[in-house]
C-alpha cells in the first residue's frame, strides 16, 4: 500500500481555507484533518481529541525537546502545533492529511517532511479579500489593515509553496485541491518498491 499524502494548506485570513478544507474532507473517506495540540483553555463547545488535543504548557514544551511536533507556533500565550504520530500513523495506512496552518508552520513542516505538499489557497484579489474581512463585521478597522498587511508578506513568500489555488468558489477550489491530491497520489516519487517492481516487470 503507498503512503498517503501529506497536503498542508495556508492562506491569508479571510481566503477561506477553513471552509474549503472542510468540505474537502467531507467529500471522500480516505481524506483526513489533522487535529492540532493547543495549551489553552477548551471553549465549552469543544472536545478533546476533536477540536484540539488540549494539553498542558509543561506537557507541549517536553513535546518540542522530544521532537514530536510536525511544527508549533506561540501565539497569544498559548502553544499550538501538529503532533506527529497521528499524522504519520494516517499516512501509513494510506490515507491523505490535510494540515490547516498558516505559512510559518508550513515552512516547518517542509522542513521535517520534503514530500509534504504545500497549497497557498488565495481570493481572486487584495480587494476581494478586503471585502471579506469587513463583511465579517467582526474586526476593527486596525485589525483589517494587519491582516492585510500580513496577506501581502505571504503573497511574497508565496514562491515557497507547491501550489497556488484561488478560492473564487469554494467547488471550484475543492475540486483543484482533489485534483491535486489525484495528481500526487500517481507521482512515481511516492510510489512504494512493491509498486516500482511491478511496474518494471509489467508487460
């Protein structure tokens, strides 16, 4: 059986990727999302092992010194990172992950694993995404000129990254991303040696 694949997908705020991956997941069976590890406090609607792995701070910091993260991230106090072992234990069954981080978690996981495949999902434009960081009604006007700030330094390291998807539909970007996966599932560099000898004995 090969391996599955490894599909991390990053992308400014407001581009949709939670909403895209979501759907992602829910069109096929052998597609999963990897569940991150976070040293904050559960909101009452989530559940361990669902939402997150909640685990204390002395617990995620001896999961760095062992090695056990595909990457982490401190953000307001808090650790957040993708634990490893599930991940792989996936993989090696055959089944694809996605992982939905942003991109300094991404270059992480580049680092660890070569033959992740990184996806840079993006609106159609600056000002599509603008538009949908107000029709939020949620940030302040501060908050929407950092995002966007923020977009515009990861446009430029976009070059980092495999793929490049624009989410002008969600179905749109769904099916780009399932032709994606197709695509890398049929690489020879990911074909195991059972599969490579049948190919050099095949008539």
């Amino acid at each position: 059986m090969s391996k599955g694949v490894l599909m991390v997908v990053s992308g400014p705020s407001g581009a949709g990727k939670g909403t895209v991956v979501r759907q992602l997941v829910a069109r096929s069976d052998k597609i999963f999302l990897s569940v991150s590890a976070t040293t904050r406090t559960p909101r009452p609607s989530e559940i361990h092992g669902n939402h997150y792995f909640f685990v204390s701070k002395d617990n995620f910091e001896e999961m760095i010194k062992k090695d056990e993260l595909l990457e982490y991230a401190e953000y307001a106090g808090n650790y957040y990172g993708t634990p490893s072992a599930a991940v792989d234990k996936m993989l090696e069954d055959g089944k694809d992950v996605i992982l939905e981080i942003e991109m300094q978690g991404g270059l992480q996981v580049r680092k660890k694993r070569p033959d992740a495949v990184l996806v840079f999902l993006i609106p159609p434009s600056m000002e599509e995404l603008e538009y949908r960081l107000r029709s939020r009604g949620t940030e302040s006007e501060q908050s929407i000129r950092e995002r966007l700030a923020i977009a515009e330094k990861e446009y430029r390291n976009a070059h980092q990254y495999d793929y490049l998807v624009v989410n002008d539909t969600v179905d749109n970007a769904v099916k780009t991303l399932q032709a994606i996966l197709t695509a890398e599932r049929c690489s020879l560099k990911r074909l195991s040696l059972d599969d490579m000898r049948y190919i050099r004995t095949a008539p």
